[in-house]
C-alpha cells in the first residue's frame, strides 16, 4: 500500500473561489486535518489479507492509535476492513471479488473512514482494488442460429452475440477468433463506450442446395496471463432465395427517459421496412442481446415493434439501458438495429443523515465551540437534485461546521447550563435544491451533565426558634433547610455549626448533618440563657464544595419557676425587731409607713408582681399600694388603735400557676420618739408595756446605722466593679436576672435619720430615698441584676419624707 496526503478541498480548482473557500474552512475547523490514504489490493486475496499500517502512514505510534479508540468504517453497510488497534495494521475482513462490488466498472475503489477520538479526528482512505483475471469470457447461449439467404453478396455483414466478461481492463474480452472455413471470416468491432463485439462476414457466396448449413466455432478470448476463452457454436441456415430484408430506419435508437416514467409509458416505436410481399413481408420484432435486469424494465410488441416501460426505471441503479432489437420477415431475412434508453434524474431521493460520532452527555461548563457530534448527508441524486445543505431546527445553542465533503459537526455556540436546560433534542434538517425540494431529519439527544456551580441557598438567612426552659435533653425544636441547584452528588447538602474565631463552641444546640433538624441537647434555664446564636453552615457534596451561612438563634421561652423574692423587710430583720416601723399617732390618711420589696427571676407576666393585704390586727387601718407595695395608712389613726400593729403583705406573680411569698411587717403607733423612749427607760423595772418599744427603736435605729454603712461600701463597690467591667461588657451585672419588662421592685435600703430637737419630747423620724443606683431606660441589667421599681417613679416619690 501507499499514502497520499491531500486536504478535504485540495481537489477543487485554484482561484479566487478556491482561496476563499478554503480559508473558511480552515477557520470552521480551528487547525483541524483531513487526510486521504490511499492502498491498492488485489481481488480474491485471502482473508485478513494485508492492506496497509495505518500508524505508519500516519507517523502515529501505535499506543496512541489505541489510547485514541481508533477505528475504521466502511461505506455502506458492510464493513470490509479491520483495523487493529494494537499495530495499526489495516486488513481485509473476508476475501473480496471486486467483479462482486463493482460490476463493469473499470476501476473499483472502496472508500472507508479512520475516525479517531480525544480529539475527534478523521481521516479518509481508498482502497482500490485490483482486477484478477478470475473470470472467463461467457457467451449467452452455446449456440448461435444464423438465417442467410443464400442470395446473400459477399461481403454481408452478420452481428453475432458478444461475450461477456466480469474482468476489466487488459483481463477483460480483448479478441474473436473464429475457426478456419471457406464462407466467413470475423470482423471486431468497438462500441463507443469501448466495448467490443464481433461480425460475421459472408467471404464466398453460398449455395444452398450444395450446403444448407455451416457450423462454425466462435472462440472469445481476454488479455490476461494467462489469458481465458470461451467457445461457441455458430450454425449457419441457408435459407432458400429472399431477396429483400427488413430494413430499419436508424441503426441506433437514442431515447431519453425520466426515471419516474410509469409502467406501459411508450419509449420508442420501430419500423423495419420490407418490400416483400405475403410472408416475406411480413415483419416480426425481437430482443438479440439485452442485459437482464434491462429484461425486466422494457417489454417490445413483437407485431407493432413498440418498446413500452415494464417495470420502475431507477437512475440511481443503471444510468443507461442497452439492446439490441433483430427484425425479421417471413422468409426468415433479418435486420438489427440497437436502442439506447437514457435514464434522466428526478429528485426522488431524500438526503440520508448518518451519525458517525456523537456524544451522549456534555459538560455544562464545556467552552463553546465544543464538538459534540459528527455525521454525514448523502443524496444519491445527481445535480442540483443530489445537492444538499443543512441547518438545525429551532433556538438552540448549537451550530453546524462543514468538516469536508458532506461531513458536518455539531458545536456549542455558547456556555451552557444544566441548571435552566437539562438535555437538548437536536433535529437536525437536511434539504436538496431540487425543484420539488427533499428533506430529511434526524433527532440526536444531548445530555447536559452537571457541574458543581451552584452553593446550596437556605430557605431563610436568619431561622428563629423557641424552646421552653428546663426542656428535656436532646429535644428537636425545628430544622433548618438548605437547597441546591445542581444534582446528584452535587446537590447532596450537609449541615454542620460554624466554630467562631476567639469564641468557645455552644454545646447546647446540634444540627443534624444529614437533614438539618436542630436539636437542644440539654435542658436551658432562661435566667442563665435567654437565647443562643450560631452560624450553621450548608456544604453540597462538590468538588471543591460549595457552601452557605445562615444564622440559627434559638430564644428560650420563660417559665414560672420561681416565686418572688421578698428584699424588704428581710425575714431577719421581721423576726429580730419588735417594732419594725414607726408611725405616729397624728398620721393622716395616705401616711406611708414602709414598703415592701420583692423581685421575681422570671421575665414578662411572670414577674409581673401585686402586692395585698393578707392579714392585719386593724384590717381598716393600713392599705397596700396593688404595683408599688407601698404601705399606707387608710384613715387617720385613731386613739382606739392599739399600739402594736402586725401586718402580713402576700406578694404574687401573674405566672400559671402563679407563685407567692408573704413578707411580715411589725409596726409601733408612738406619740412622739423621745417621750417613748423616756417613759420606756423610766417604767423598764416596771415592765411597762412601753418598754419592748423603746428597745425596738434602739435596735431599729443600731439596724439602720448598720445598714447605712454597708450600703455605702456596696455603693462604692459597685461603682468600682462597673467601671472595671464597662471595657469588656458594655451591660452592668448584679447577682440574679429579673425580667425584661422590668416588673417587680427592686431592693431598696432606706435611711433613716433621728433627729431630736432641744428641750422638747418630740422627735422626727425621716424616711429617705434608697442609696442603690438605678439604671437608665433602655440599659438592661446584666447577669444577676434587677431593676428597681422606683427607677419609674416621680423624683418627688423618690424623695418623700415623712416626719412624726
């Protein structure tokens, strides 16, 4: 075998046109090749007879013919060739008879396709295959009766039935022989197709009375080597004296036929003239030589010589129809003459779209240009019939590059996404430029795969979820929910906390990797925890992953679990002081006498506090203040009022079920300070019922001393501690969490100054505004802080006094 190397459009002529078109397609191609290689074999060679090595002739090392999936097709729908992979040695799959694949054509030349993959390649190849003289020359009939009239002049010309030889070329049909005799000799003769036939020619006059017949021996002959005969007998009838034969108009009839051309539709009609009278005169038509697929398309009237369309004319399977027609009269006198039927074109074939590669998915981030399929069109038409273009149907990101000769490829136009079009059905369109215009369509399915390009979305940038305290542990409060856009793998999102930089991990809160459901692992107290905040984040399963953040806060709900707290007066202070509180005698309606303090842990109604009178040895004689717990008179005191009074104030919240505590307030009706205290001293050995109230008032009065003292060293402590704790915590902090709302009474410390005037018995006792700072609006208290109820009140309340 050899190589030849051409590009796809090598073959058209120079020009202008030519520089043009193949600077098209150089451009449509992007530096890609076609090659043609071209081998010779010789017919009838044995099977996997040797063609040729492709990876030679390509400069190709054979590991890359495979690594690239090489492979060869053939033409048609039988393969012919093999390819191995391994050697890149190309071979014949079975023995081939070129007389089998290419009947009477000159040359045979079988054309197949090397089509190499990663990255798409192909490359064209010829195979010609050479004649062997396999065959022998075959005449029709073993045979052959000649009529001649015995009036017949020397020099007669009689046609004889030609040979016929599958060989070509110098093996095909080269000579007639015919046998030594003293009446004929042959004549060759050549059509002007090249085909040669043989006449019989009359040398001497015959007589028939002295021979009625001749039998010769016709030998036809080939060229090859050794050459190849065959014989026939050529019986020659004399017949008795008919001086005229049938003579035809034209020796060649040439007629033109459309291909579509119906059944019984007339092709020619022949007359053969001759003058004889009664039977010699009488002319009868027949086929001599006809081939026999010609046979069975055209039908000749023996009686009228019309020749009419028997079966369905095909350009596409015989161009042209060849016979011979022999006239005869009576007397047995005959004539030939040969008609010629020329088959004309009609666009009846639609082009034929073949898939050669194709790619069942592409990338979704594949470059545009991207080759994602190869076929080829065909139109077994000729001309303007058998000329085609192609086009894809519909707005699609898809685009069609001519390759060479009918081969086209199918590229992106643009990036695509899986995302908006999953799989694209190309039909792809071919038409001919026939006048009644052809098509054909074929539909390639392209699947878009999936590129990881797409984060996972939550449904929610902030997810918000509430827990009761003192919950169970490992309690599922909600899910959080992450899409994503892409699939498979891609798609599959995971959940998982955030660690914070300089922030230690919440352990109270976990998220489920696989569905995102939010579990509170153990139970939460909202006075130590009123909410938890964390960043969750969603990983898809890509590679390299893409992820999400989302905010998952988790605010604990407040339950009535604590009961209020009574600050003042304290248990302690209640039990230790006969007296707790002062109040003259000249008291009037609305005189406070003390308050009572208490906070509520809760938050919202549940330390929503209300204070009530629960018992009292004069129940008309003192109110309590329902928000404030403020003690007051509810008249005038009276002389009948006995002078030890006991209260008990009950302090509930609002929860469900709502909570209690009481508190005990112990209160002394005086005349005046320092008579009670000089008439207790005076009466003391008596044990007067005045005594214990004069003790009480001294005890009350080393108390608040007591408690004047502290509360300034915790005053001032707590101013230290607050501008210690401002740098990192912008909140101030007190021992215990109070409500949001601010509801409750915060502990308060009164101050009581004594005072006693000279010379008199009278004494003031005033009642002054707590040393404890107060908060501002808006400021929250820190960790074990409370607000004060009279933060609310007026600067008047604040600062009431009363003297007695």
């Amino acid at each position: 075998g050899h190589l030849w190397r051409e590009t796809a459009w090598g073959s058209r002529s120079g020009g202008s046109e030519r520089q043009v078109l193949l600077f098209i397609l150089c451009f449509c191609l992007c530096q890609s090749r076609a090659e043609t290689l071209l081998y010779s074999l010789a017919e009838e060679m044995e099977r996997d007879a040797f063609v040729g090595n492709i990876a030679n002739d390509l400069e190709l090392p054979p590991s890359q013919l495979a690594a690239r999936k090489a492979r060869v097709v053939s033409e048609g729908n039988e393969q012919l060739f093999r390819l191995n992979q391994n050697t890149g040695v190309l071979t014949a799959k079975e023995s081939l008879d070129r007389e089998e694949i290419c009947p009477q054509r000159e040359t045979c030349t079988l054309f197949f396709k090397i089509f190499l993959e990663n990255p798409l390649q192909l490359i064209r190849g010829q195979v010609e295959l050479l004649d062997v003289n396999d065959n022998s020359p075959e005449f029709p009939e073993k045979e052959m009766v000649l009529e001649i009239v015995e009036t017949a002049s020397p020099g007669s010309r009689f046609p004889l039935e030609s040979a016929r030889d599958k060989d070509v070329g110098s093996n095909g049909l080269q000579n007639y022989t015919l046998a030594s005799n003293s009446h004929f000799s042959i004549a060759l003769g050549k059509e002007k197709d090249g085909e040669k036939y043989a006449e019989l020619v009359l040398e001497r006059q015959l007589d028939r009375e002295e021979k009625p017949q001749l039998n010769l021996l016709l030998t036809a002959s080939d060229g090859g080597s050794p050459p190849r005969s065959a014989t026939a007998q050529v019986r020659v009838v004399v017949l008795d004296a008919n001086d005229n034969i049938p003579v035809f108009g034209r020796e060649v009839y040439e007629v033109r036929l459309a291909e579509n051309s119906p059944r019984e539709q007339r092709v020619v009609k022949l007359a053969a003239v001759d003058p004889d009278e009664g039977s010699y005169g009488k002319v009868r038509y027949a086929f001599t030589q006809i081939l026999e697929r010609s046979r069975h398309l055209f039908e000749l009237n023996p009686d009228t010589g019309e020749i009419r369309v028997a079966g369905n004319l095909d350009f596409e399977e015989a161009k042209t129809h060849k016979m011979m027609v022999k006239a005869t009269d009576g007397g047995g006198l005959s004539s030939h003459c040969k008609v010629q039927v020329e088959v004309l074109d009609v666009n009846d074939n639609a082009p034929e779209i073949a898939l050669t590669s194709r790619t069942a998915s592409i990338p979704e981030d594949a470059p545009p240009r991207t080759v994602v399929a190869l076929f080829s069109v065909r139109d077994r038409d000729s001309g303007d019939n058998g000329r085609t273009e192609c086009a894809i149907d519909g707005d699609l990101p898809f685009s069609l590059t001519p390759a060479f000769e009918n081969y086209y490829e199918v590229r992106t136009k643009e990036a695509l996404d899986r995302e908006r079009t999953a799989e694209y059905n190309i039909s792809i369109t071919a038409r001919d430029w026939g006048t009644r215009r052809l098509s054909s369509r074929e539909s390639l399915l392209v699947q878009v795969a999936d590129v990881n390009d797409n984060p996972p979305r939550f449904t929610q940038g902030v997810y918000t979820m509430w827990v009761s305290e003192n919950n169970g542990p490992m309690l599922r409060i909600g899910s959080v929910k992450a899409t994503d856009a892409d699939e498979g793998k891609n798609a599959r999102v995971s959940y998982a906390l955030v660690a914070q930089e300089g922030k230690e991990q919440r352990k109270e809160v976990s998220v489920n990797s696989e569905n995102g459901e939010v579990y509170v692992l153990r139970p939460l107290d909202y006075e130590e925890v009123r909410a938890v905040e964390v960043t969750v984040r969603a990983t898809d399963g890509g590679s390299p992953p893409l992820s999400a953040l989302a905010v998952l806060r988790v605010v604990v709900r407040d339950e009535n679990d604590n009961a209020p707290v009574v600050l003042h007066p304290s248990r302690e202070s209640s039990a230790a002081a006969a007296a707790g509180e002062l109040v003259p005698r000249w008291a009037r309606e609305g005189y406070l006498v003390a308050k009572v303090v208490a906070v509520d842990a809760d938050a919202g109604q549940n330390a929503w506090l209300s204070y009530e009178l629960a018992k009292a040895t004069e129940p008309g004689l003192f109110r309590v203040g329902l928000q404030s717990g403020e003690v007051r008179t509810a008249r005038a005191v009276a002389e009948r009022d006995a002078t030890r009074q006991r209260l008990v104030v009950l302090v509930r919240d609002r929860g469900q079920p709502p909570r209690s505590a009481s508190a005990t307030l112990a209160i002394a009706l005086v005349d005046g300070f320092s008579e009670a205290h000089v008439r207790g001293s005076e009466q003391a050995p008596a044990a007067e019922p005045d005594g214990p109230l004069t003790l009480s008032l001294i005890v009350c009065l080393a108390c608040v001393s007591a408690l004047f003292l502290a509360t300034a060293v915790a005053a001032l402590v707590l101013r230290l501690r607050r501008a210690g704790q401002s740098e990192a915590d912008p909140l101030p902090t007190f021992p215990k969490p109070a409500a949001e709302s601010n509801a409750g009474s915060l502990p308060r410390s009164y101050l009581y100054d004594v005072c006693f005037a000279g010379g008199t018995v009278n004494s003031e006792f005033r009642f002054l505004r707590p040393l404890l700072p107060c908060f501002p609006a808006g400021l929250p208290p820190g960790p074990g802080q409370q607000r004060s109820s009279l933060c609310s009140q007026e600067p008047a309340n604040l600062g009431e006094e009363d003297a007695f």
